[in-house]
C-alpha cells in the first residue's frame, strides 16, 4: 500500500466525522422561515401585558410637589425602605427610596400606611397612591397637589450557556429573547438553539418553557419577551465534544490530518523496509 492510498483511505474514515463536527447555518441562524424537517412553527398568541407587582419586588417611589415641606414628608423612605445610589435610568444621580413588596402584597408608605400593590400595574400603583396621599393632605389647610412616579428596581435575568454564565439588568419594559442574547453577548455556535429553555417563577409556581429561537415565528407567540427573575438555558449541541465551526478551519484540519497520517505511513514504511533488508 502506497502513500497515496493510505491517504485516501484516511480521508474517506475522516469525511463523515468531519461534516457530523461542522456547525451549518441551519443550526444557528436566527429568524428562519419554519418547516415541517427542521424548524417548527408557533401559533400567533402574543398577548403583552404592562408588568403586574409580584411579592419580593422592590418599587422606587417618588412624590412631587411645589410645596417643598410635602416633598420632604413623603420622600423621607419608609419602614420596610432602604437608600441606595446605583445607576438606574433617569435616576443615577438621585437617592433612590426602594419599597419592599411584603409577603402580604403591601408596602409600607410614609403617612399613609399599608399599601396594596400586589397584581397591579406601574401605573395603578401611581394613581393610587396620587389618591391616597391627596386624601391625607386635604386634612391640612394650604395643601399642594402632589405627583407620584414609581418604578420597579433591580430587575434582571440571568442566562446559563456553553460560553458561560450571567446576570443581567432589564433596563427597559419590554426585553425581547433576541435582545436578552445579545445583551449576553450572544451564546456560541455550539449553543442549541432548537431548545431554549426559559425557568420562570410565577407566585411561587416554577415553569420550565421550551422553544426553538431559530423560529421566525416566535415574534408573534408567548416566548417572544422575557420577564424579571427568567433564567435562560440553553444547552451544548448533541455529541458535540469538539467541532469544526467554518470551512476554512475545516480544510485547515484535513490538511493537518492527512500530512501527520502520511508522515506515520512513512516511518512505518521504512522501519518495515529496513527489516526486510536485513
């Protein structure tokens, strides 16, 4: 057997190992019009809804009024608040008064007490209190109508891959999968993407979800925005313990390959041809 043979036979045992290891498009892209072989489609059932208080969150609230002495009686944090200076928005350089939301679904507000904000809106929380405090001030001659904003603090997500681990900041209302994956850097072609899994607690009730994000069809279905608190997994490809990502790399290594083998067939040879010789 001469050189030339053993390396043909080298590369047809490689070629199937080869196109197993190599990443195609298919595997990766995002976006793809579904099928019935690879891709699976998603009926349309997109509902958002604005982010309903959950027990545990902690919510920023602010009053605003000319009279300065109101402004200073409602901002002066509550019972169950804390100050803390982070970058949060439109609010980096203020002192932000965080409300923990009670196993109860209340929070404790200066001055008026208890408040119920569990399953309620950002916005329902902002009139209601608007309401509240108003009721409270009318009571005292001279009072200044007041303005409540509230926002929900430290939410984020965390996402688990093969390139590796992290928590991230939601930073706006709506934070779709694709945005959440980018904010992470994306998460390496050796990523399966035909199975994202989404761990999301809701009151106490765990949920694993499972979708395919290659899907163009996920904009329009459930699993199109993420929500504060999801862990996204997202496991390695199947039998992919090493791989070939392109098609430069690929002939890199079957050019690597086939000059070491003919190497060894070469010192094989010769030891085998000196034997015989003597």
């Amino acid at each position: 057997m001469n050189v030339k043979i053993f390396r043909n036979i080298l590369f047809i045992s490689l070629f199937p190992f080869l196109l197993a290891s190599c990443v195609t498009s298919k595997k990766v892209n995002l976006l793809q019009e579904p099928n019935e072989k690879n891709i699976p489609s998603y009926a349309d059932t997109l509902n958002f809804e604005d982010y309903k208080i959950r027990i545990g969150d902690r919510l920023y609230i602010n009053v605003y009024s000319i009279d300065e002495k109101t402004s200073k009686l409602f901002n002066s944090g509550g019972q169950n608040s804390y100050l803390m200076r982070q970058q949060i928005g439109a609010y980096s350089s203020s002192d932000l008064y965080t409300y923990l939301v009670l196993e109860d679904g209340t929070i404790d507000f200066p001055m008026v007490g208890s408040v119920k904000v569990r399953n309620l809106t950002t916005h329902e929380v902002k009139v209601q209190l608007e309401k509240e405090i108003s009721t409270f001030l009318k009571n005292y001659k001279d009072y200044a109508l007041v303005s409540v904003d509230v926002n929900i603090v430290q939410r984020g997500y965390s996402i688990i891959s093969e390139r590796g681990t992290g928590y991230f900041q939601i930073q706006k209302e709506k934070l779709t999968i694709f945005e959440a994956l980018a904010q992470a850097g994306d998460i390496g072609d050796w990523s399966d993407r035909s199975k994202v899994r989404i761990v999301r607690e809701i009151e106490g009730q765990t949920k694993v979800i499972t979708f395919d994000v290659r899907s163009k069809d996920i904009i329009n279905s459930e699993y199109y925005y993420i929500e504060p608190n999801d862990v996204i997994y997202i496991q390695k490809l199947k039998g992919q313990a090493f791989g070939i990502s392109n098609a430069a790399t690929t002939v890199s290594i079957v050019a690597t390959t086939l000059s070491f083998g003919g190497f060894i067939y070469a010192i094989v040879q010769r030891v085998i041809n000196s034997v015989q010789t003597h």
